[in-house]
C-alpha cells in the first residue's frame, strides 16, 4: 500500500495530500533552490504529480534553469510559504518541500543533487549518495531505481 503523504502551507491556506509511493527524496543544492528556500539546500520529495491533490490556489515563479528548461516553484500566495517545485525535464513529477510534510519525519534523502554549488558551510551527509549536477536522463524511473537501490543499501 502506498505510503500517504499530506502537508500543508505555513498559514494554513493550501493543503496538499499524495496517494502514491515517492518516487525518490533529494537534497537539492542548485543556487535556485537555495535562493527558494534561504538555506544551503532544498530537501525535496518527489511524487508523481497525477498522484496530488491540492486544496487551495499556490502562486507560481517560473526561472529557467542551467539546462534551458523551466522550473516553476509553488508558494502561498499569503504568507510567501514554499511548497512545490516542478520542471519541464520531468513534467510527471512534482517536488514537495520536505518541510510542508504533515510528518517531515518521514523525509530520508538519497541523495545530495548539484553539489557543485553547495556552500562550504553546507556539512552534507558522508552517507548520502552524491551528485555534482542532476543528470538530464534522471527520468522518474531512473529515480525510483535510484531509491530501491538506496534503500537496499540503507538495509546491509
């Protein structure tokens, strides 16, 4: 049975709730996603996006990435709050701030993404898996493979 995800914005404007396993859960270090979330990182849950149902109306900032390709990031329109994150590389999947999560205890990155612009500030976890850019055949499949083997390798 799917693991059943749910959170909401900051003020309470917009909830979200997702019926489907995540696909994989990401520290994401690019310079947009540290600028989106005033921090060193993003840590990111990405579900198929057909998988969301979301009660309210988020406002959207659309910035084009390193790739040519669109990024559109989800916030509350009242209190600012971030919440989603969705790209033109893989427009079947949505990206949940881990910190909107109802329970973020259940966020457990796999990997750290774009560490070539992490901050030196930035301790990353030695244990995570790790990649200087987030490769353009990431497709969602290929993330959901990453994440069994990750969690494979989490159990030894």
């Amino acid at each position: 049975m799917p693991q059943k995800l749910s959170g909401v914005y900051a003020c309470g404007a917009i909830r979200y709730e997702c019926d489907a396993d995540t696909i994989i859960m990401i520290n994401c270090h690019c310079r947009d996603c540290q600028k989106a979330s005033g921090s060193g990182y993003a840590a990111i849950v990405m579900v198929p996006k057909a998988a969301i149902q979301i009660r309210g109306e988020p406002r959207y900032h659309k910035v084009i990435g390193q790739s040519g390709k669109a990024t559109e990031r989800g916030f509350c329109p009242n209190c600012g709050s971030p919440m989603t994150v969705t790209s033109e590389r893989r427009p079947d999947v949505l990206g949940l701030q881990a910190g909107s999560l109802d329970d973020p205890s259940t966020y457990q990155p796999m990997m750290d993404v774009f560490t070539s612009s992490s901050q030196p500030w930035d301790k990353m976890d030695t244990k995570l898996q790790k990649y200087s850019h987030m490769a353009a055949d990431l497709t969602a499949a290929r993330l959901k493979s990453l994440t069994e083997l990750g969690r494979r390798q989490g159990k030894d």
